[in-house]
C-alpha cells in the first residue's frame, strides 16, 4: 500500500524510494520522523555519535533500521549494533552501549542492570499498561524502565514527552519541505 504514495509526498519516509535514499544517503529523500527525531535529540544535546558505540533494540522498518542507518551514516559514524527482543544476552550487548534507543514494545524491558554508567538512553516505546488509579484505566510507560535507569544515564528521554514532540516536529518539517518541493 506505501507504493501508492508518491515518493515526493511521503513526508512519513516509508516508500521504497525513500527507504532506498536513506540507505544509500541520499538527503533527497524523506527520512522517517521518530528516527530523525532521535537524531535531532542527540544534536541538540550535544551527544557526540562519532566513535560512539550505539545499540538500537528493534528491527522495524519504522524505528528500528532507519535509526541504525542514521547513526551508521557519514557524519554520525557510530558504531552499531541492532538487537532486538530474542537476542542472546540483550542485557550484556546493552552494557556495551554508550546510545542506546529502545524500541522494541516491551513496557519497562530495558533495566538499570542493562545500562552503564553514563550512558545516553532514548526510550521510542510507547505502551499502555494497566492503571486502577488512573481516570483512563491505563498509564503511558516507554521500553525503559525509567526511574531506575534515570540515575545511571548521562541523558534519558521520558515516555510520554520525550520522543513524541520530536516526531511531530520533523512530520511537520517534512510536510513543509513536500510543500515546497512541489509548488
């Protein structure tokens, strides 16, 4: 069904062109918006990815591989590891990680066990998980199991409020870049 939309008009990055122009880094394309969020993140943080070791727990066409890439890519040049919810010794390959993006869709997976000291943690999860107190039944929670995880982290991104805005953000980028390409 993404093959119908018009590559130029895919302000969501998700049509094989696209894809194919993110591979092969080519900044003509659209880049899918959590991924270049997250990258947004770390710029504005002043994370340093060259040489960084990163790991991204999550295969996803929509999270998942575009962040690899993007981390992967000329400029970033860190290294990557792509993991995800059935890897041997997922804790152990997180220690390694000096950016870790979680986006596998576990509530709370990622302990402060699997995290080292220092580390920069960007949780894309979004999960609604049982909540008596709450008027809705249910509260928002990440990949990460934040409060725990917080202290170790040099950076940590919240669940809801972290990721989220940024998505929109570059939604709203890229429509406006469709925009005037076509006019």
């Amino acid at each position: 069904m993404v093959r119908a939309i018009d590559p130029a008009k895919d302000v969501d990055g998700f049509h094989p062109e696209n894809v194919a122009k993110l591979a092969l880094e080519d900044e003509t394309g659209f880049v899918p918006c959590t991924p270049a969020g997250c990258m947004r993140l770390l710029k504005e943080a002043g994370v340093e990815t060259k040489g960084a070791n990163a790991v991204v727990i999550g295969r996803s066409m929509i999270v998942g591989k575009p962040m690899a890439l993007l981390l992967m890519a000329k400029g970033s040049d860190a290294t990557v590891t792509v993991a995800h919810s059935r890897s041997k010794d997922l804790p152990g390959i997180c220690r390694q990680a000096d950016i870790v993006v979680a986006a596998v869709g576990r509530p709370e997976m990622v302990k402060a066990d699997w995290v080292k000291d220092g580390a920069v943690v960007i949780d894309v999860g979004i999960n609604r998980v049982e909540d008596a107190s709450k008027k809705s039944g249910y509260r928002l929670t990440g990949d990460v199991a934040y409060a725990e995880v917080a202290p170790k982290c040099a950076a940590i991104t919240p669940v809801p409020g972290g990721v989220g805005p940024m998505t929109i953000a570059m939604l709203m980028k890229n429509t406006l870049i469709s925009a005037r390409r076509t006019a």
